[in-house]
C-alpha cells in the first residue's frame, strides 16, 4: 500500500453487523485513519469463523502495510484465537467498536493492549447511537433497535457475543429513521439481535409493537418499513394487528423457526412448538395474502433423527415458506447442544442439501404465481431490485437506484422475476 487509502471494513455475518459497520466506518474516517482493514466477524457458526480467518489471511497478504484490527462477535467470544494470528495488529470487542474513542486512542499497531474485549455480559446500554447516512451500495437503510440476547438456545453462542437483550429508547429510533428519510432513503429495516423483546428495559411500557406506531406517525414520509428476523412466539397482539393491516409495513417476515419438530425445538430449548408456527403463518397469511415468509432452519441439530427431520421438511409446506436460510449444525464450543449426541456429518450435509431443495421449489412455486401481477419494486442497482414482499426483481433496462417502481411482471429466470416497469411511485 505505498499510498494511504481509507480504511476499510470488512462485514461478515447479519443485519446488525452491517449496521454497525457503518458506524465504524464513520468513527474511522472522522479519526482520520488509513491503510486500515477492519474485519467485523460473525460467530453464528464454525463455518462463519473459518472464512473470517481465512479472509484475514488473503487480505494481509495482499495488502501487507497494512494495519488490521479484527472485531464482532467471533471476536468477542474467541479475542485469543485472532490475537494470535500474526497478521492482526488489534482485537476490539462488540462494545469498544462502536465507540469514538477507541479509534483515536492506542489503535492499531503498536497498541499497548493487543486485546481491547469487556465482559460483555457487563454492558446494560445499547452504543451510543449516530445518525449514519444510509448504507452505503445499499437502496434501502438498516436501523439498530435492540441488540443482545435474553434467550439460552442451547445451539447458540451468540449471546456470549452479544451479550443480554437492551433497547434503543424509541426516539432515538424515530430520529435516525427521520435523518435516512431526510437523505433520500424510501425504505428503513429495523434490526437486532432479537427484535421482538424489544422494550422491558426501557421506562414505561415498550414493546416492538408500540415502536413501530411511533416510527409510522414520527415519520409519515417513510414509504417502506420492514422488520428483520423475528421470534413469531413473541408477537403480541398489537404487533400482530399491524403486521396484518399496515400497508407501509411489508408484507414480508422472516421468521426463526430451526426446526419443524416439537422434540428437536424442545432440546434446542426453543419456545414455540411446530403447531403455533403454522398457526401464526395460517392466521397472517388468510388476513393478508401478499404475505411471504422466509425462515432459517438448522439441519443436523443433536439427536435429530430421519423422522424428526421429515417434520421439518413439512413444515416448509404447513406455514407457507419461501425463502430459507439452511445452517448445517456445527458444534460451537461452551454451549449445551455441543455435549449432545452428535449427527454424522455426512448426514448433517445430505439433510441441509435436501432443505435447500425444498426451499428451491417453495420458492419456484412463488415465482411462478407471480408473473402477470403488478407489483412495486424498490430499485436497489440498475438493474435489480427487491418488491414489497422482498421477492427479487431483474430489468432488462437500467433504472434508477432509490426509487420506487410500479412494476409489471413478465416472467422469472435464474430465481429471480422479470419486471417491465410502468412509471415511479411518488412518496407519500
């Protein structure tokens, strides 16, 4: 790198993640760092951590002046491991990266503490929130209303990462949600860790349900809001009302379900049964039909037996399912599931390539059912972007990135529709 170039930060992992990494983007640039590469790391699977390292590996090869500073949960939860990998100059931890001050303070190489990671179960506050502009390549903005975990899945190490549920005081949520609308951006995702128990640790009586009202009447000029994956077993009534009658809020859910089996869901120490998932997506989806689920499904988990599995796969067809995210189990250190009776991995593959499968089909089904609709696609590049329902959408034409698009849909190739746009929809 024989000429400083600005820092950057490499996003592995979830919504949040990307949130964040915005963030420190932002810290990053205001402390006026260079030939920096900042790696934000997920810990949701062995496999995620291998590919970090990895990635961390090629990149200081291939850029060896420069500093590297690892972070995120596989940070948190393993700061050693990376720490001592010879191409990482710095291990900051989930809190410390979302500060100003760790970027203009004994950051990088040569740092009196190679090792900067708090005991996350410690912190009782969300970071101090900043009003970011927007994502950048992105369409479409991500807004952090909760983070942690006060949930003990026993597959999970994510709240070791996380650390335990806390909220974002719901103005500071309104404001953000107001700069990004003020910046041009047509359409806000609320994400977190665990977005539905959002609120008990805020004063009064908070829920997700509550928040979403004040974002809808605080900002009357947002035209699209989606929330990101959620816990169907904690949807209160109010939430629910509005997922099924709030046109601004889409009509897409993705949904953590990880098995479709009440024993499996049981030793997973879940807390809904197979028979309320498939309630909750009938209910929703009779009172609003333009409803698309997405859900993860972990293939393999400890003990799952053939039959156990084959629950899981109906279960794709009882609630409706479009778009799935297949994890095959991995055994992640320090959490129950991993003394479990373990699957043979070879078993764990055959059954996550069957699932993915079923998603395929599941999600053809929906494709094909709708070619001939209208629809209103929000333009996220040139040539793609995503509907309502977050079905994806190709144009033969370029369009303009940030609009919003009244769409007719001609036909589907290579998993995606084909949209023929009519003309733009104005904001409200």
């Amino acid at each position: 790198m024989s000429n400083p170039r600005e820092t950057e930060v490499i996003t592995f992992g979830c919504r949040l993640n990307t949130y964040e990494s915005e963030v420190m983007k932002a810290h990053a640039r205001a402390a006026g760092l260079t030939d920096t590469l900042i790696f934000n790391t997920c810990a949701v699977t062995s496999e995620a951590v291998r590919q970090a390292r990895q990635q961390i590996r090629r990149m200081a090869r291939e850029n060896p002046e420069a500093a590297i500073i690892v972070t995120g949960c596989a940070a948190q939860v393993n700061a050693q491991e990376f720490a001592d990998m010879p191409e990482v100059a710095q291990v900051i931890g989930n809190t410390e990266k979302l500060t100003a001050e760790t970027y203009q303070e004994d950051f990088g190489i040569g740092a009196a503490e190679k090792v900067r990671v708090n005991d996350i179960m410690s912190v009782t506050e969300t970071a101090p929130q900043m009003i970011i502009e927007g994502i950048e390549g992105r369409a479409r903005a991500f807004v952090q209303v909760q983070n942690g975990c006060d949930h003990r899945c026993t597959f999970c190490i994510i709240p070791f990462g996380r650390g335990n549920s806390r909220s974002v005081p719901a103005g500071e949520v309104v404001r953000q949600i107001k700069a990004l609308v003020e910046c041009g951006y047509r359409e806000v995702v609320l994400t977190g860790v665990d977005i539905t128990s959002y609120g008990p640790d805020l004063p009064g009586e908070a829920d997700l349900g509550r928040l979403i009202e004040q974002i809808l009447t605080g900002v009357p000029d947002l035209d699209r809001l989606r929330i990101s994956s959620i816990d169907s077993i904690e949807i209160d009534a109010r939430l629910k009302d509005l997922i099924i009658h709030e046109p601004r809020l889409m009509p897409h859910l993705h949904l953590s379900l990880q098995s479709g089996d009440n024993m499996i869901l049981k030793r997973m120490k879940r807390r809904h049964a197979r028979e309320q998932s498939i309630d909750f997506c009938r209910e929703v989806k009779a009172a609003r039909p333009d409803m698309v689920f997405g859900a993860d499904f972990i293939a393999g988990f400890p003990t799952e037996t053939d039959e156990m599995f084959e629950n899981t796969l109906a279960l794709v067809d009882d609630c409706d399912l479009t778009l799935l995210h297949v994890f095959p189990y991995s055994i992640r250190p320090g959490t129950p599931a991993a003394k479990m009776p373990q699957v043979p991995g070879d078993v764990i593959k055959a059954r996550a390539a069957r699932l993915r499968a079923k998603g395929e089909e599941a999600l053809a089904r929906h494709l094909q059912s709708m070619i001939g609709t209208a629809q209103e696609v929000l333009i996220e590049k040139p040539h793609m972007g995503h509907t309502a329902n977050f079905t994806l959408t190709r144009f033969a034409e370029p369009q303009t990135p940030g609009t919003l698009l009244n769409v007719a849909i001609t036909g589907v190739e290579d998993g995606a529709l084909l949209g023929a746009p009519q003309k733009e929809r104005k904001s409200a």
